[in-house]
C-alpha cells in the first residue's frame, strides 16, 4: 500500500475498473504476484506483479513491476482496408497465434498450426527457455499487415503482452491450395 500510495493514482485515461489477480509463484520466503489490469469496455489489458518478501515475521513488498499504460491509453489505429489475400490473412494470424502460445509456454511444438512441416522441424529444433514471469502472459495480435513479397507474402503482427510490444514476421506461401508460414523472419 505504501508504493500505491507513494506513486499515486493511475491516469484518468486509463479508466480502470478491474484489477484481478492471475497468479502467484515463487516459494519460501519470496512470492511474486501477477495481475491482470483491464480497462472499462475489457478491450485493453495490461498487466503488473508486486514481489512479497518476508521479513521476520511480515512480508513487505520489495519490487513493484509498473505495468506499460501504453498498452491501455493508445487507442487501436483505425484499420484500413486490409491487403492481400484473405486466405494468407487468416493463415498469419493463426500461424502468430499458435507461435505466440509455444513461445510464451501455453502450447508445444506439435500444436503450430498454419506451417510447413520443415518450419515446424527448425521451430521445434531451438525450444524457448521460458520464465516463469513469462508463461503468465497472454500475447495479442494488435495488427497484421501484408506486403507482397514476389509470389509470396511478408506477414507482420503488432504482438503486445502488457509488458512488451514487437513484431512477428513470416513469410507467407500458396501451396496446393493452402497457405502457409515457409518461413519466420523475426520474432521480437
């Protein structure tokens, strides 16, 4: 209470209404806990952790991680209208989707999706080394543009996980009849 205190009130923009514990880890004598911070229409959410370490016989928060009110104030730019062909939309997204759980920890390798088995295979071959104060994030997609790269297309996702926000890159082919993630360019 006294960081809260010290620090004040959260910007009138952010317009707050629910603050909800997610988790907690850690173990002895040091805890961290994780909230999930939402704003009033529940499309924006953030996140913040308090670390707790016993002293004696009280515990205290030693570490208050602030969370990223970008996050929560930028309004979503309106979109315009997309580009390139729906069918390489949708295997983007759900390609980013199912890479953002395997990176942050939620998924395995097997349950990519939207992926050549070769880009599965190299994927798969270098596994995150996930942190615990990572896998209680949950990524979104912000925004995914196309760009026409020859026969194919370069996919880049807006990701955000209420601490960070980066981009995913791909590269997008047809092959039979189904599109598909050849190829990740970056990540982060």
């Amino acid at each position: 209470m006294a960081l809260a205190r010290q620090s004040g009130p959260l910007p009138a923009p952010l317009h707050v209404t629910q603050v909800k514990l997610t988790s907690v880890s850690g173990a002895a004598s040091n805890w961290t806990a994780h909230f999930a911070i939402s704003d009033t229409h529940g499309r924006q959410t953030t996140s913040a952790q308090l670390v707790l370490s016993a002293t004696g016989d009280q515990w205290q928060v030693t570490e208050l991680i602030p969370p990223d009110p970008d996050t929560l104030i930028a309004p979503n730019p309106p979109a315009g209208p997309p580009t390139g062909p729906a069918a390489a939309r949708r295997a983007a997204l759900g390609f980013t989707q199912s890479y953002l759980a395997y990176t942050y920890g939620h998924a395995a390798a097997r349950q990519l999706r939207d992926l050549t088995p070769a880009l599965q295979a190299a994927i798969a071959a270098h596994p995150p080394q996930v942190p615990a104060a990572t896998e209680t994030l949950h990524p979104r997609i912000a925004s995914v543009a196309l760009t026409r790269d020859g026969a194919r297309w370069m996919a880049n996702a807006d990701v955000t996980d209420g601490q960070h926000t980066y981009q995913v890159t791909s590269v997008l082919a047809r092959i039979r009849s189904d599109w598909l993630a050849i190829a990740l360019r970056s990540a982060g």
